[in-house]
C-alpha cells in the first residue's frame, strides 16, 4: 500500500540497511509478515478514525501499531518452533488508535553524526548510498546536513541532548569536522536557548608520527570545548589495540591513553564491533586497557556487537558482544566502573530481533551493570532515531530470560538510566526538562546570527606549511 504522494513507507524499518560499517541485514520471515499486517492494520486503523493514511502515519499510533504487530508475529514464530519467549514489546492496544501523550522521560543520544557538504563540496563522498539519501534534496550529499540533522534529532524524536561524534574520515577530506560540530552546536544552541549538543574530538593516533598526534590532541582542547574523545583503531592508518598486546603493530595504545590524562577530558570513544571483520575493531583490548587506566572512562560504541552474528547466550568462545564480555571478566574489571558500552546501530538491528535483544541486552546488563550503559543511536544515517526510541521504551526482558540467564529486569527505572541519565552523569550535564521547539526555516535564521569567522584557516606563513608537511609525511616539500 502506498501515501496519499505515492511513497512506499512505514514507521519503523525493518529492511535491509546499514551505516555503511556492515552488509545490509536481510529481512527476516518475521519482519516480512510484520510489514505486511502492518500495512493491512494502518489502512483500517486510519479508515476507522476518518484520517488519511499519510496522517495516520504522522501520529504515534503507527508506531504503535508496528510494534504490537512486530510483537504478535515474534511470539507466533515462537510458539510454532516450542521455543521460549526471551524479549518482548510491551504495547498497549489503545495506543494503536488513541494518540499516546508526549512522554517527559529524559533522552540523551551518545552517538549522533551528520556531513556538511556545504562547507566541504570536495569532501570524501561518505555516506551517498545511506537511506537518509531519499530526503528530497536534489543533491543527495545536502541530506546529511545540519539542518537535516537538527531536524531529524529534535523536531522528529525525543531526543533532549545530542553528542556528535568524529567519523574515520582524516581531516583533509572529512565532512564532519571539529569546526562543523561547534558551528552546530551553536546554532542549536540559539534554536533551544540552552545547550543541546556536545562535540568530540577525534585523535588518529597512527595516522602520521605519534608525536605529531598527541600534540595536535593539546592544540584541540586548546582551541575547541570538546567533551570527550572519539578514536578508531582500525581506521584511518595502520590498526592498533589499546593495551598494545600485538607486537608489530604501532605501539601507540598506552600513549594515547596516558595523553588523554595529561590533555582532558578524561572520555574516550572507541568503535568496537561493525567493522566489516576487521580484528582492530574487536574490544579483546578494552580489558586490560581499563584496569591499567582505571582514571579513564572508556565508552565502547557498538559494544563490540556484528551484525552478521546473532546474539545468545554468553559463550566465552563467542562472537559480537560475547567479545566484549569475556575482556572485561578475563581482566577483572567489574560492573560499574570505568567501562560503559553504548547502543548506536545495535539497537537498531535488534529491535527486529527480540530473542537476540534480549540476550544483548541481558549480557551487558550483567557485564557493565545498568548505570553503565549509553544510549546511541548512530543517527543520522537511519534517519529520525524515534522508531528506537519507542521500540526501547516498549521492550521488556521475559521473566522467563531473566530466570534462565540471570539477566537483571529492564524495568522504566533502568531505561530512564539508558536512555539518558547515564550519559548525564558521565558528561556532567543536567538533564533538561524542556522540548527544544522550533521550526526549519528557524535554523537559517540561527545560520546567520552566528558571529563571523575568518574565511580561511589554514597555515600563513611558508614556515608553517613545511613544518605541517615534516609532521604529516606529506610529498612535495
């Protein structure tokens, strides 16, 4: 069935898409038969209330109806294997044809990004086949931008804060730059008349010589009010773990390390997990890493989850998450200290999978502990974050897990605590109360109230360039 314009769409997505790090996950038989009862139901749900379909679709009851659709077919693909129900989504009936009043629970997204073309035409051309690349913009690259990302975070979700985070991209043809995030920032800032959006800062410690690397850490918390620090260890460079367990590969962990405790803040992020098989990517490192810097927040993105992997119960010889576990028990590290793992592109892929959901979810409750997980969403390259958001409200570990596994309850308590006041308290931030409100073309006028700039940034003197170029290992000089 399509909208009143001709579009083929639904509230939540539960077809093949990626964020560029994985291959696109083919929809199960279980996402194939929700689609199609959730069209049939949104059809007489609008007939029934007089609404178009295209309205209907704009309300919270379409979510609504999704989610218990996705929940009925889960539990009758359950029933006809005699398997156990592990997650479930809890959705009242009368949220399918009542509107669900807006909620006032705090939510703070740990892991946000957008690309701003605009200031950087010839930028690598990162993300042009992401699904945000339907948003009707002629140019496909401008759906990424920051009033697309404004847009999406704080008009189409219930996001209250937003953390932009570095993408492994180097700087010469990055679109996501730090004076991209501050500029956002700011316009935000104007938009909601209070702070809604912190910045990283992003250290490549491999890419040119170390020294070169930590000292552009200093000149960036000189420069910029970075809350935290975002890194790869399997892009761009060469690949390199935290605890520096590898000969032969760049020793460069522990110093790195040691320079986020010189420099501040004391945060870093590290993409564990979605990374196409690459073994950098895997969290083996983030053990040994934690008990040897114990003064160190370290936020594992992904939680070191694959998505060609389906989560069960913990095997210590496992993959995805079970990767993460087994470093933190084999080095010691206990529930709440200085480990969180966060949500971003995992919850998303699990949301159409409740059993695996629910086992995720169950093992980093009892690796990090409640208090220690972040809520992400790696928008925006799914688009609006709203159809997590409602899914993760409605979940619910069965008794039945919590018994089998010992998997604690995921009760309102400690998803208020996932959804935002975990993040709060790592970043030191007050939960806000309010709703930033504002309509799109507000973010032009924000555009132009900013304060000027120089037009040019870079080095300005010839002394300058051939010292960046020593540093760099750049040819030509």
């Amino acid at each position: 069935m399509r909208d009143d314009d001709g579009e083929d769409f639904l509230p939540i997505e539960l077809g093949p898409v990626s964020n560029g790090e994985y291959d696109p996950v083919p929809m199960s038989a279980v996402g194939a038969e929700t689609t199609r009862r959730t069209r049939e139901v949104i059809d007489e749900r609008a007939r029934r209330l007089g609404m178009s379909r295209r309205s209907f679709l704009r309300t919270s009851m379409a979510s609504a109806v999704m989610l218990l659709t996705l929940d009925a077919c889960t539990s009758e693909e359950r029933a006809s294997r005699g398997k156990p129900t592990g997650g479930r989504l809890n959705v009242p009936k009368t949220t399918t044809t009542e509107p669900s009043p807006p909620l006032t629970d705090f939510v703070m997204d740990a892991q946000t990004h957008f690309l701003d073309f605009i200031e950087h035409p010839d930028a690598l051309d990162f993300g042009s086949s992401f699904p945000q690349s339907a948003c009707g913009d002629a140019d496909s690259r401008l759906c990424f931008s920051i009033d697309h990302y404004l847009e999406e975070l704080f008009l189409r979700s219930d996001t209250d804060i937003a953390v932009v985070s570095a993408i492994p991209i180097p700087p010469e043809t990055n679109a996501l730059t730090i004076d991209d995030m501050q500029r956002a920032r700011r316009i935000a800032e104007r938009l909601c008349e209070e702070e809604r959006i912190l910045v990283h800062g992003q250290a490549l410690p491999t890419y040119g010589p170390l020294d070169a690397q930590l000292a552009a850490m200093d000149t960036l918390v000189a420069e910029h009010r970075i809350a935290a620090w975002k890194v790869y260890t399997h892009a761009p460079g060469r690949g390199w773990y935290f605890d520096d367990h590898e000969a032969g590969l760049p020793q460069v962990g522990n110093a790195f390390l040691d320079k986020v405790r010189e420099a501040g803040p004391s945060i870093v992020n590290v993409h564990k997990g979605l990374a196409g098989g690459s073994r950098f990517a895997s969290p083996v490192d983030i053990g040994p890493a934690a008990i040897a810097h114990p003064d160190i927040s370290i936020v594992v993105y992904h939680s070191g989850y694959e998505a060609s992997y389906r989560e069960g119960p913990y095997d210590p010889d496992g993959r995805g998450i079970d990767r993460f576990v087994r470093s933190l028990r084999d080095a010691g590290v206990q529930p709440g200290t200085n480990v969180y793992a966060e949500l971003g592109s995992t919850w998303y892929l699990l949301m159409r999978d409740l059993d695996a959901a629910a086992h995720a979810l169950g093992k980093l409750l009892t690796a990090v502990g409640p208090d220690n997980i972040l809520w992400g969403t790696d928008s925006i390259w799914y688009g609006s974050p709203q159809s997590q958001i409602d899914a993760f409200r409605a979940f619910e570990i069965t008794p039945e897990y919590q018994e089998r596994y010992s998997y604690p309850a995921l009760t309102d308590e400690v998803k208020q605590k996932i959804l935002g006041t975990n993040a709060a308290r790592l970043y030191g931030v007050e939960p806000v109360s309010t709703t930033c409100e504002f309509d799109v073309a507000d973010i032009a006028a924000a555009r132009v109230a900013l304060p000027p700039r120089p037009a040019a940034y870079g080095p300005r003197t010839a002394a300058a360039v051939r010292s960046l170029a020593r540093e760099h290992g750049w040819i030509g000089f």
